[in-house]
C-alpha cells in the first residue's frame, strides 16, 4: 500500500479507536463536550475512508476516457470532507447549546482522561498528515491534517469546559454545554477553509509566483530557449500540468525547434517533481 494510502488507514484506525472512547465516557460521565469531541471523532473515520478512496482512484493510471488522469477525484474528496465537516460541526454546536440551562446530572472526572489522549494522539497524527500531504501534494490528505489539527484543539477546549465544570459545579454548571458548541463551531471554521481551498483547485487556480518561477527557470537552462512568452500550470490531483509558450530563433527549422521544446519539456519534469507533464507551444522570439 502507497504511503499515502497507509496514513488515511492509520488515521481511520486511531479515530476509530478515540471516537469509541470518548462517546463513551461522555455518555457515561454526563459530558457534552466530550461527547461532542467523540461525533468529530468519528466523522474523521468517515473523512479518512474518504481519503484513502480518494487517493486509491488517484493513483489510477491515464486511459482513453481520461487523459490528464484520475488526479481530480483526489481534490474531489478534499471538498467533500470539508462539506462534511461543515455540516457535522453546526450539528455538533446545534445540539450542544440545546442543552444550555437544563438540568444535567454532574460530571465524572474521568471523562478528563479520553481528553488528554485524544490530544496527543491526534498531534501526532496531524504532524504526520501535514509531512505527506506537502510531500505527496495531496488536499484530501491535507483536509484530513487540518481536521486532525482542529481535533488537537476541540480535545484543549473541551478540556478547559470540563476542568470549569469539574472546579465549581455551581457557577460553571453550563461550561460543559458551551464547550461542546465550541467545539463544533471550530469543526464548521475548519471545513469552510478546506472547501474554500479545494474549491480554488477545482477552478484551476494558478500555484504561487515561486513556482511559476522554478518552471520558467528551468525552461530557460536549455540551450536554444531564448525565452518563456506565456506559462499557465493547473493542478490535477497531486501535481500540476504545465502549458508554456517557449521563444526560440524564428530562422531555425520545424525539426531544431521541436527538439528544443521536447528537452524543455523533459527539463522541467526532471527538475520538479510536482510536475506531471508540459504541453510546449513554440514561438519566434522577437
């Protein structure tokens, strides 16, 4: 199993496992926002499958039908985790305010403990994510890092409502219910910003100006390149496909152009292994 693949399995595994716990001490403690961190537990499961399905189909070679790829279901996943999110957190914070003001029975102190490893293990898990998802260039796995990276902060948040609570039942008697609506509001700000970001992909948003200058850098160490008129890169799953017009001296034949274009092309992809392929046009340098 690629690496990618392998950390969405792990990450299924491990929120499986903390959604579990904390579900059930949270009913078992009478804790909300233990509870609440358990539902965002365990749709990081559901995100995770997503994941590893969504870089299973990526990894897919291209056919007749796709050219470019599968690369696009891979940013596909990605929006459709942040989605989930979004809508998952308001529930989580819907019914966590609900029961501001009821009477609930007092909490147990061992609902601190699910908390705590919840927090270490969901740091670990989003250091990880963050490493290969830079590496790999995946938004499914980087949607999924920054769950587990919000789910590190829902596990401190929860555990200020739940000391409150604990420390003075009397005057913090609601702290309990508020910390798992904030909780869930961090889970709809997190998946706002993976839909915002695999919506800008989808669009075919340009990458920043220091890649586009690492494409045109390497265009022009090619002997007989005189310039780059025109560069446009699109990202297609994990990496990017690049169109170049590429200057070169007007008054050389069809055959010495397109040979220069063609060691153009195998430059950059040799170079930047972000990329996927070029698509060289030639142009007569003024």
């Amino acid at each position: 199993m690629p690496t990618g693949q392998r950390v969405a399995a792990a990450g299924m595994l491990v929120s499986g496992i903390l959604a579990l716990i904390k579900i059930s001490a949270g009913l078992a403690g009478h804790s909300t926002a233990v509870f609440a961190d358990g539902l965002e537990s365990a749709s990081d499961v559901f995100a995770s499958g997503l994941v590893l399905l969504g870089l299973t189909i990526a990894a897919k070679p291209a056919d007749e039908e796709h050219p470019y790829g599968h690369g696009r279901v891979e940013i596909l996943t990605g929006l459709v985790i942040g989605l989930a999110l979004t809508a998952g957190g308001a529930l989580i914070s819907y019914g966590s305010i609900g029961r501001v003001g009821r009477p609930q029975p007092p909490l147990a102190g061992f609902v601190v403990w699910p908390l705590v490893i919840s927090l270490a293990a969901k740091s670990v898990l989003a250091i990880l994510k963050f490493r290969y998802a830079r590496k790999l260039q995946s938004d499914s796995l980087k949607a999924d890092a920054w769950n587990d990276a919000m789910d590190s902060l829902s596990a401190v948040t929860a555990l200020i409502a739940v000391g409150l609570a604990l420390a003075d039942p009397l005057r913090f008697r609601d702290a309990d219910c508020y910390g798992g609506f904030v909780v869930g509001f961090m889970v709809v700000l997190v998946g706002v910003r993976v839909v915002r970001d695999t919506a800008l992909q989808l669009m075919d948003t340009m990458p920043d100006e220091r890649h586009m200058r690492q494409i045109r850098e390497a265009a022009s160490t090619v002997p007989g390149a005189r310039g780059v008129e025109k560069c446009f890169a699109r990202k297609t799953g994990l990496r990017y496909h690049v169109d170049l017009h590429l200057e070169v001296d007007p008054e050389m034949t069809v055959r010495q152009s397109h040979e220069i274009a063609h060691q153009v092309r195998l430059e950059i992809m040799e170079r930047l292994d972000w990329v996927a392929d070029v698509l060289v046009h030639v142009e007569p340098a003024p």
